[in-house]
C-alpha cells in the first residue's frame, strides 16, 4: 500500500518514563500520543511488542503472538481494581534513564503475581467475564503460549529452560503428557493468560487513544522467530529441526564490508514448503495478530523472503553458509488473499538484488532510507534525498544507528564535508539538520528517532548490532519531552505540507 505523506516518531514504550524502572502503557505512552497530536505527527514506530527473552531483546521473543508484560502500567492496575491501593507505595528506586532488566522483572513480575491473586479473591463479574472472552478469542495461540511459559518457569533451573531440555514426552507434545501438565500446572498456565488479558487491554486501548486523534501506530515485523519460543515449540514441522529438536540450520547474513565473518543469528529456518502447503496459515495468523496490535508494520530482513543465507547450525560463524531461495511473491499473494491490503514497510537495507526490488514494487511496499547512510559517495547514494521516489520511508537512524549526534562525531572529516556541503549548514544542530532534510525529502513517510529529536549522544543509542549485552535500555525523563520539541517538529511538519487534516 501507498502511505500518504506523513511524519512520525520512532520510540519504543519502554523508553518511556515513570517509577518503576522501564516505560509502561499507562500516562506517560498517553502524554506521548499527546505529544504527537501537538507537534502534527500521523505515526507513531514501535519495535517487536512481545514478551522478551534472550538478552532482553524484542527481536528475541518467546511467542511471536503475545505481549510483553512488563509493559503493563502498576497504576492502571490500581486504578482497575487489580492492585489493592498503597501496592506501590513500597516500589524500589529504579534508574530514571535505563533500564535494569534483571531487578524490573523481579519487581514486575511480584507486582503481576499478587494482580493475579486479588483477582481471584476480589475480581467482578464483569472483569472475569472480559478475561474469559479473551481467553477464548485467541486460544489458538494463547493456550500453547501459556502453557509453554508455565513449563519453562517450572524447568528454569534445568539447562535455562530451553523447551528441547525439559522432558522429552512435554518437549516433543505427547498428547498424554501436554494434558498431565496443564493440570499440574493449571494455575500457572491461567496466569500467564491473565497477564496477557492485562497486556491487550492496556496496549488496546492505548491503540484505541491514539487512532482517535489521527495517529497511526507501526510496528515490527522480525521475519524468523527465536528457538526457544512457543512458537517453535508447538510447530516443529513448520521449522529445520534435527530428532532431539535443536536447529539443523540457522538464520544469518554472510561476510561483508562491515563483518568479515558475517552475522550468526541463530535463529531456525523455516519449511517454506511445507508452509506453503496450507496457504502459509501460520503467517496468515501471525499477521493478523500484528495487525491487530498495530495499523502498519515493517517486516524486518525483506530479502530473506526472495531468498534467505542458511548455516549449518554447528558452525560458529556466517562464513560457511548458501543462498537459498524463499516463497517469493507468492508469499505475499497468499497474505493477500487471506488479510487484504498490506500495510507493510520493506526493511530492504544491505546489499538488496533486482529480484528482492521486484517483490517490493510488486506490492507497492515503501521501502527504507537511513540518512546517516547517505554520505561519504557524494551523488551516487541511493540514501541522498535528491535520489528518492514517493513511495519510501526515511528516517535519520534506526534503533539500530548510532544517534545523529553521534554519528557525525564520528564519521570521518571527508564525510562531514560531504554533509555540510549537502546541507549548507555547519553541523552544530546536526540532529535537526537531518530531520529537517527527512521532512523535506520526496519521501512519503519521514520518522525521527526520539534520541534525534532531543539531540542526545551515544549515551541514548538503543542498540549495538554487534554487542549482545548492555542493549534496549535508554529512556528519556519525562522534563526532556518539552513543548519547544513539539513546537519545532510542528513547524517543520507544516512547512514541509506533512501535517494531517485532522477533523474538529
């Protein structure tokens, strides 16, 4: 689909801030939304919203279905009834611009668990009623999802967790061992859908907040899933397993100019053509659980759908490993067939092929720009705006980047004469240089980061590709969101005819 020419802000909620040590779905997402509304933006970009696992990444989610629920807001549930008053009153001091995974999910965790108790002792009729229709709306996944969280809690201290490592009649889906868990671990397993009615009804509404005032919300779409997933788990046919359920082989990208060993993800590859023998239903199903979540979406590592690199899961790098060719567009003719219009965006970064180009135009997907790519190749640069057709996303980074300030402390002096030049500007308020250069591009969408808009360092950067630690834990205080940020995004908006024709 065509996007219409807009401006939006690239934030993930748990930068947001407030007390209890990362951003939650409660006032401060709505002062944001807010925000948006003043400053005339129409989108609103997320990341993966689901519940994270490895490395507290959202690219690594234990279900490609569920929420997480650590983005539940502790004050909405004391306004709802589902926490007693004065549950917060006791609340750690947490740091106020990061976040501390290990303690906020110690401390979220408790705050969910005695939510699940005062339900059961205290809740309406009318609250277990809502549960209960949830519940059965979106069992065909969150009974698998559940279940799988309460086996791997119970399994924790055995090898991690990991699905493959529990017993082996539980970890292969015995039907005679699934039913004897699922008693044994009944309150567990109604838990964990507990926490998921919260999460769908604070993000829903949230949602619903947003679409009202003209802003458009999208997310993220990582093309493979994590191992140790429900996912996985319950479909094992759908994926390149060996007998004991470890991957025969994995996802990645080969050696290039950035990494001469190339990208190991690990991630397991999918049977396309098994997949493909039921009109790829799995996806079909994951789409609109996304778009049920989110108005448009971009799908991350776009090539890997026309053709992916596969490694041998016993190597240890990404040099040994081949092409191999994935379902193309029929793929997407399935998907369309099934849901309708696409509203994707096509993450084509990296070295993209014609064929990979033609599945993207094809359908009319928007493909990305990065600015900070631009430099260093004077006009040559298909990133430099002057090279842009309508249909393209451009931002000035990604979660990805390093922060507009700190890339242009850091490139080389050739490409910041190449930017100044480009830009008849100094580069003192380069983050705004570049913002302003988005805006005014021939780029249907344009998105900053929020990092930009405030023009912070490195110090704010989300995440480091290469560094498996120490990543997604920036948040901004709520005194940094100011009304001179808004009224100066505005201006730009206005001026480069980005602003929507809100009604009333």
């Amino acid at each position: 689909m065509r996007f219409t020419r807009s401006g939006g802000v690239l934030v993930h909620p748990t930068s947001f801030p407030g007390r209890y040590g990362i951003g939650d779905l409660g006032d401060a997402a709505y002062a944001f939304v807010d925000f948006l509304v003043e400053s005339q933006q129409s989108l609103w970009q997320v990341l993966p919203l689901g519940p994270t696992g490895y490395a507290d990444s959202p690219y690594q989610c234990f279900s490609a279905f569920a929420g997480n629920p650590m983005l539940i807001s502790p004050d909405r549930l004391v306004r709802d009834g589902y926490l007693p008053a004065g549950a917060l009153d006791d609340a750690p001091v947490f740091p106020n611009d990061r976040v501390d995974y290990g303690p906020v999910i110690d401390y979220k965790s408790a705050l969910l668990a005695l939510a699940y108790q005062e339900f059961q002792a205290h809740g309406s009729d009318e609250q277990r009623e809502a549960l209960n229709r949830f519940c059965a709306q979106h069992a065909g996944w969150l009974e698998d999802f559940a279940l799988f969280m309460a086996l791997k809690a119970h399994h924790v201290h055995h090898k991690g967790g990991v699905w493959n490592t529990w017993p082996k009649e539980v970890a292969f889906r015995e039907p005679a061992a699934l039913e004897s868990w699922s008693e044994k671990l009944a309150d567990a397993v109604a838990f964990y859908r507990f926490q998921q009615f919260l999460f769908f009804q604070h993000w829903l509404e949230l949602k619903s907040y947003a679409n009202e005032r003209g802003i458009r919300i999208v997310g993220d779409v990582p093309i493979f899933v994590a191992f140790d997933s429900a996912d996985v788990w319950a479909n094992r046919e759908l994926f390149h397993l060996r007998d004991d359920g470890e991957p025969s082989f994995v996802a990645g990208v080969p050696p290039d100019y950035f990494s001469e060993t190339g990208q190991r993800w690990g991630n397991p590859l999918y049977r396309w053509r098994r997949m493909a023998g039921d009109g790829y239903s799995w996806w079909a199903a994951r789409l609109r659980m996304t778009f049920t979540q989110v108005d448009a979406a971009r799908l991350d590592h776009f090539r890997g759908f026309e053709a992916y690199w596969r490694i041998p899961a016993g190597e240890p790098t990404a040099v040994v490993g081949r092409w191999v060719k994935g379902p193309g567009a029929a793929f997407f003719k399935a998907m369309q067939k099934e849901l309708g219009e696409l509203p994707i965006i096509a993450e084509d970064l990296g070295v993209i092929t014609p064929q990979v180009e033609r599945i993207r135009d094809q359908f009319g997907f928007p493909g990305m720009k990065i600015l900070q790519f631009a430099f260093g190749g004077e006009r040559k640069s298909a990133f430099l705006p002057h090279n842009y057709d309508h249909n393209c996303v451009v931002y000035t980074g990604t979660h990805d980047n390093e922060t507009t300030v700190g890339w242009f402390g850091n490139i080389s002096e050739e490409e910041r004469d190449h930017v100044r030049r480009y830009l008849a500007r100094d580069g003192h308020d380069i983050s705004w240089d570049l913002i302003r250069l988005a805006y005014s591009s021939a780029a249907n969408v344009a998105i900053a980061t929020m990092q930009d808009l405030m023009k912070l360092g490195n110090d704010a950067r989300m995440n480091f590709p290469s560094v498996e630690s120490g990543n997604w834990q920036w948040r901004y205080r709520p005194e940094m969101l100011t009304s001179e940020i808004a009224e100066r995004l505005r201006e730009i908006t206005e001026l480069y005819m980005r602003a929507p024709a809100r009604q009333g």
